[in-house]
C-alpha cells in the first residue's frame, strides 16, 4: 500500500465537496452572507461551466488573512469544535474555496473599509497565492471561478447536455429564491451570458419577499403564522383553509420554503406532515399528490443541532426531533383542523423535489432514462447541491426573455425513479396565442418561431456585363398536330441584328455584349429607308412561309400537299423518341390562347310552392290553436350557397348569410367581453397633463383604482382601461405610469389611451365597447372574421335556430363590413287569388 499524494487527495476530497455549478454558488454564497453582505450579484457564462463569479458588499477580507483564505481547513466562523453548539454562520469548516481552488480556477478580489484599493488574487490549485495585483473594484469581494471541473473530463461531460446546463442554471435561481425569502432585507441579481435571468430588490419583510419571489396572487392566498414554544419558535406564511389549491400547491416542491435557524434544509418528515395537513382539506384525490407553497422557518438552539451531516448542509440531525414535529402538527392542527384516518401513502408519492435523504441522495429532478446511472453515480458521492427546489419555468420565463426549459414537461414528472401516479403536465395553447403567432416560441430566446422565410434572388442585382441572358432569335412554338418545334419567324429588327452583330464584332473586339447590343440598336435606328424596307420584306416572307406550314399542319388540310412543302417537312429532324413524352406532358400543360367562354355558374331549381307552403303553416297555426308564426324560423338550406331560406313574421320569405351574422355575433361579443393582455414595458411611459391633455388627464385621475399594492404603490382597475390593454400605476410619490401596454395591437400607445380617455369625457362611455379606440376596434373585427373563417361551413337546423336567437333578436342586421346578412326573397301570399297572381306573374 502506498500514500496517495497530498494533489490527489485534494482533487478526490474536493470533487465530493463542489459537484456541480450550483453547489459553487452555494459556498460562495454562505461566505458572503456570513460577510455582513446586504447585495449579491451571481454572474455565470455558459451556464457557469466557463465562468462563475459571485460579488457581493460585505466585509472583505483583510490583507494578513489572504494568505490562508484558500487554504483547507482555515477559517474564521470557528476554532474548535465547541464552537458548533453555538454556530451562527452558514459555513464553519473551511472547505468551500478551498476545494473549488482543486477543480477549477480561481480568482479572488477584495477590499476591507482599511483598504484604499482592492487587491485581485489569483490561486493555484492548492488555495495558495500566485500573484496579486491592485483592482478598480469597490468594498466587498468578488469569487470568479473559471474552467470548472477542466481537471475532471468525466464530471464535465455529464454537464454536456443542454438541459443539463440549463437544470443547473435553475437551480442556481430556486438558491437565491430560498435566500430571498429568508433574508428580505438582501437584494439578489442572477445574470447568465449578461442577461438578467432573476432579480429580487430588498424588501421591508418577509411578506414583501414572498411578493417579490412568488407573487401577490399566491401571497395572497397565505396566513402568517407565529407560535412560540419553550426552545423553539415556528413562524412563516401557510396556505389559508380551503383555499384555491391551483394557487397554494405546486406539482413538486419549488415553492415550499422550510428553513430550521434560517438555513434552508431539506427535511422528508417535516415536507410529508405538511403535505398531509395540506391535501386532508381537498376531497380531491389530485391534492394528494401536490406540494404547498408555504414559508416555515423552525427557529432552535444551535446546541440542538447538528449541521455538519452532508457536504452541502442541506440535511441536519435534531436533538428534539419528535418536540419539532408535534409542534409543527400541532400548529397546522390549530389552522387546518385534524386530518381524516385515510392518508396518502408516502411509498406511492414523489418524493420532495431536492430532497436529500442521508444514506442516499437523488437529484431533485428526473433525469432521462440514459443518463440516469450516471447520474445517481455522481450524486451518490454527494448531496444534492441545490439549497432549495426549483422554481416554476414561469418565474424565468416572465421576469426576463432568457428560457431555460428545452422541455416544459421534464419539469412535471415525477421526481422519483418509480413512475408515479401524476401525469406529465404538459403546456396549454390558448387559442389567443395560437390566433396570434405567440404559442410556439424559440425555448432559447423565447421569442415567438417565425416563419421558414424561402431565399430569393435580388431582382435589382447588377448582373455580369459579359453574360448571356438570352438567345436571340431563337424561340420557338410547338406544332402540336405534326409533334415537332417549330422556330418562331424573325422580325425585321432580328434579322437585321443577325447579319449587323458580327460587323460590330469584327470592329471592336473587346466590346462587351451590351455594348454590341447597344451599337447594333443604334444602327437600327439610323438605318436607311431602302435597307430598312429590305429587312421587312424578308421578315414578311418568313411570315408568309411558317402560315403556309401551319395551314397544311392544319386538321382537315388537302392530302395533296404540295411537293415543296413535304420535302420540307422530310427535312426537319424529329425530336428524340425518348423527349417526346416529355415535351408532350411541358406543352400540354400550357393554356391555349384562345380562351373559351366560362361555363355557365351551376343552378338547380328550388322545388318550393308559395300555396303549398301557405297551406301547411295555416293547417300548423289550426292545429296548434295559434296565430301565424311570429319572429325568425328557418325553413330549409340551399345547399350550393350554404345559405337558409328565413320565414320572417309568417309571411316574408328571407335568406340568411350565417357566415355574415357569425361574424357580427363573435365581434360583438369580442367587443363587450374581450380583454387585451398587457406586456411589461421595460422603460414605463410617464403620464402627465402636457401629454394627455388637463381634461383627460383629470378624467384619468378619477377612474376606479384598486388597492394598494405592498410597496404603496395603487394600480388602475376600471374595465374601460384594462379591457383596451392599458395597465396605469400610480406611484407613492404620485406619479401616474403606463407600465404594461397590449403587444397585440400595433403601435398601441399614448394616443389611443388619450382617446380612450376623450370617450369617457366628451362621449359619456360608460361601458367597455363604448371606450374602444379605433384601432382596438380594428383588431377586434379582424379577430371576428378569423374566428368565423374557422366555423364549420354546413349549420343544422339547430344550430342556425341558435344563432337567430342570439343574434337576430335585435334591430341591427348587418355585419361587421355594414352588409346584410338577412335579403328579402318573397312574400307569402294570404289567399289563394294572391296564389294565382304570384303564378301568373
């Protein structure tokens, strides 16, 4: 047996330490918290693999510690193992730079309040100094790590795949997610490929975290909670009893927040009494199988904890761990109530997501059946390296235009290596978005997919001056009574040109193509009388020649053709046997010119009797004990049209037009009920009177409000601007913005918001079809025609009966464009003399 060298040591010790990106940003992110830091910046190039930097505001680090900041095992947050009864920091072992120094490469900049400039180290693999030199950065230090695991070809290969990178970058995010929810007074960037990704500002409280992090929809739907017991305290925020579990619950466990002395942990016992208290409240069996999105911090004495159990601290050992679990029940006892005998059985769920159990760690996500050995390999050495689950693909997509999901149903699967009993979710397509281009997007732009667009050549570039574009004189028609090409007989021009091109030539030799064309067209148009009068009259008898051709390839020509002609015709080469079937098929295919008379547009007489028909409704209205039919009843379809035949009173025969009245139902109805989505303006548009107008702008000022948001912020809620896309914030220094506008319309802006706010004013709208501006107007009937296109085209008895109901019940019979959908026909006639009129007639 042999000593392993002490390089070798540290390499095997630290690949079990730093495992991937996320465990990186982990450990720098503990050092900097444990710095005093108020503001994190976490920068990653290709998805961290090439370059990781964390910078941050705290303390720094002093010029006498910077020898041994690297150096295994040195630290400042202990000195002896004493100290972890009363451990305040998140890191305590003096490990994390250490071991990122052994697999990858590692520069250090950093400057103390003592410190006039910051000074940049850079590293070698065993956390040594190889050079220093001073740096423009300001107070606080900077991690940037390079190259990560170039040493190890094999772990670098498992990140090989893209949605292995962009998993990694989540859960980088859904770390800094769980940071800012415990700590609102840290303000967060995350950046990838200088992108922002995720950001969070510092926030007054907790509350106002969770407002930033997940929402105030889903903040909303939760209760504070805070209970105290001798040597711990809970305190967080639980879904409310019986609230909407599509907002409290989530698939996996991205949004459920535990923390024990602020640390984010994964704990399988406490995640499973949640999940159990949570789901007894829905009959549903589908609330089984969901997550709650909850904030609990378990708040004990560090005596009672122990925290060095995994690598990445994420799994800690309780002292009281049954005292921890009676008061967490006891807790949700008091706010749900107790949960019925009948409970989920934990073999038969997904497991946490993230969750890191203590003899064997999963990845909190499924990977593909492929990489899954591998997987389980690498993270059987170490825990996850995730602080937190994952957040929702929305959050990333929303907050900024960088995807990260090459897949939206990976994210749905069950997180455990047995098949579960949820199903994948998988995404939803509005027909809105469908209608609007926007249902597939680029999964890494986010950008919506446009069109193939098909090269073509620019029309305007300037060709070659010595290429032939064209043979002169030289096209030809096809005889298709003898199958052979004949040549088109020359004008007078081309003759001329024929014989006066090669002088040109001989003339001037390194002329051009288009200056011979040029200098020929120049002679043609000096020619002479007598010689102009030459070429015509040899024009005119190769003209008389191909007629003469033509009428003896004529059918029903004289089979005595003239001897001169047949020899002639013996003459001419025929085409190839094997070209003959395919010039067939290119000629045939062309139309002929002389063009015949369009056929007759097809019609069929309508078997129907004016008395026949006034017979059965009398024999209907005697039987029934009725008057005559009142209102719109229809009476039968015309089958070449797709149009109904209308009985309108008893007495007026009526067609009917459904694709017409369709489309002024659907934009009526777009135009009562139709909300246009709002979009995120990256620069808000301030709103004052000088760009709306004084009058406008006090109309403004007096429309509904809604209620104020938490940073004292008030939104504008009347449906006359909502519905038109417009999204108004008045600030808390009482500023009014247009932070949000409709992408949907183009070049919707100030001026459709000032005649918005003109109808209101002037025009007394009170409802939202009378505020439509014009152009909002404009899109809504283009909407209603696509969607009425889309309508089947053959409408049963009952379906045409509907639409009378709903939309001819009213005045108004024409459709969007102003046409009539219903045309007067005939008049049913009341007596049998106005029977025989209508015959003669």
């Amino acid at each position: 047996m042999k000593q392993l060298p002490a390089d070798t040591v540290r390499l095997l010790s630290s690949s079990q330490v730093v495992t991937s990106v996320v465990s990186v940003v982990k450990e720098l992110m503990e050092n900097s918290l444990d710095a005093g830091a108020s503001s994190v910046d976490v920068k990653l190039e290709n998805f961290g693999l090439d370059r990781t930097e964390v910078r941050d505001n705290g303390c720094g680090i002093k010029a006498a510690d910077a020898a041994v900041m690297a150096v295994r095992h040195f630290t400042s947050k202990i000195s002896s193992h004493e100290d972890l009864e009363r451990l305040e920091t998140y890191g305590f072992r003096g490990e994390a730079l250490g071991s990122i120094c052994a697999v990858a490469e590692v520069t250090v900049t950093t400057k103390t309040e003592e410190d006039d400039v910051s000074t940049q180290y850079t590293l070698d693999s065993s956390g040594g100094i190889v050079s220093q030199r001073p740096s423009h950065l300001g107070g606080g230090t900077s991690v940037s790590v390079a190259k990560l695991f170039g040493k190890l070809p094999v772990r670098r290969q498992f990140f090989s795949s893209v949605r292995k990178r962009k998993e990694e970058v989540r859960k980088v995010q859904d770390l800094l997610m769980a940071f800012a929810v415990i700590k609102p007074e840290l303000r967060l960037t995350l950046a990838h490929n200088k992108v922002v990704v995720w950001q969070k500002a510092r926030a007054a409280d907790h509350r106002s975290a969770l407002v930033a992090t997940l929402g105030a929809s889903t903040v909303t739907n939760l209760l504070p909670v805070h209970q105290e017991q001798p040597e711990m305290v809970l305190d967080g925020f639980l879904p409310k009893p019986g609230a909407d579990l599509s907002l409290t619950s989530s698939s996996t466990s991205d949004k459920t927040f535990i923390f024990i002395n602020k640390r984010p942990v994964q704990q399988k016992d406490i995640l499973k009494l949640l999940r159990q208290h949570h789901s007894a409240q829905y009959p549903d069996d589908a609330a089984r199988h969901r997550f709650p999105v909850l904030l609990l911090n378990i708040t004990v004495c560090p005596s009672s904890l122990d925290v060095n159990v995994t690598p990445d601290k994420t799994q800690v050992l309780l002292h009281n761990k049954e005292a921890v679990l009676a008061a967490i029940e006891a807790l949700l006892v008091s706010l749900y109530g107790f949960r019925p005998e009948q409970q989920p059985d934990p073999e038969t769920l997904p497991p946490a997501a993230g969750c890191v159990e203590t003899d064997e760690n999963t990845e909190n996500r499924k990977v593909n059946d492929e990489d899954a050995g591998q997987s389980a390999a690498l993270q059987h050495q170490a825990s996850s390296c995730s602080s937190s689950s994952s957040m929702a693909d929305d959050w990333i997509v929303n907050q900024s235009g960088f995807s990260l999901c090459d897949d939206e149903a990976t994210r749905s699967r069950p997180q455990s290596a047995e098949p579960g009993p949820e199903e994948p979710r998988r995404p939803q397509v509005s027909a809105e978005a469908w209608s609007r281009g926007t249902a597939l997007t680029d999964p890494v732009s986010g950008e919506p997919l446009q069109p193939v667009a098909i090269y073509r050549p620019d029309p305007e570039v300037k060709r070659s001056g010595n290429a032939i574009t064209e043979k002169r004189a030289a096209l030809t028609q096809y005889d298709m009574i003898s199958s052979r090409a004949l040549r088109v007989p020359p004008s007078a021009a081309s003759l001329f040109d024929k014989e006066t091109r090669s002088e040109v030539l001989m003339e001037r030799p390194a002329a051009s193509l288009q200056e011979v064309s040029a200098a020929v067209q120049n002679r043609w148009e000096n020619l002479g009388d007598e010689d102009r009068k030459r070429f015509e009259e040899k024009a005119r008898k190769s003209q008389d020649l191909h007629d003469q051709r033509t009428r003896l390839a004529a059918p029903g020509a004289p089979a005595d053709r003239p001897l001169g002609a047949a020899k002639l015709q013996a003459q001419k080469r025929k085409a190839p046997l094997s070209n003959q079937q395919l010039l067939d098929e290119l000629f045939s295919a062309q139309p002929q010119k002389k063009k015949k008379a369009p056929p007759p547009k097809p019609w069929r007489p309508l078997p129907c009797s004016m008395a026949a028909l006034r017979r059965r409704l009398q024999r209907l209205s005697a039987q029934s004990g009725a008057a005559e039919p009142q209102g719109l009843r229809p009476v039968g379809r015309l089958a070449s049209q797709n149009a109904w035949l209308i009985l309108c009173g008893g007495r007026r025969l009526m067609l009917l037009n459904p694709f017409r009245a369709e489309e002024a139902l659907l934009f009526q109805r777009l135009q009562q009920d139709h909300i246009l989505p709002a979009v995120r303006l990256q620069n808000p548009l301030l709103l004052t009177d000088r760009n709306l107008g004084a009058a406008e702008f006090e109309t403004l000022c007096s429309l509904e409000k809604g209620a104020a948001e938490p940073d004292g912020s008030v939104f504008f809620s009347d449906p006359r601007l909502v519905a038109n896309g417009f999204r108004i914030k008045l600030s808390p220094e009482r500023h009014l913005e247009a932070t949000a506008v409709a992408d949907c319309v183009p070049f919707l802006g100030l001026e459709d918001l000032k005649e918005v706010l003109t109808a209101v004013l002037q025009r007394k709208a009170a409802t939202v079809p009378q505020s439509r501006p014009l152009k909002v107007t404009n899109y809504l009937k283009a909407e209603a025609v696509r969607l009425a296109r889309q309508l089947p085209s053959d409408l049963c008895g009952e379906e045409v009966e509907e639409l009378l109901e709903r939309r001819l019940g009213g005045t108004d019979r024409t459709c969007i464009h102003g046409r009539l959908f219903l045309h007067h026909l005939a008049d049913v006639p009341s007596s049998q003399q106005e029977a025989r009129l209508d015959t003669h007639t």
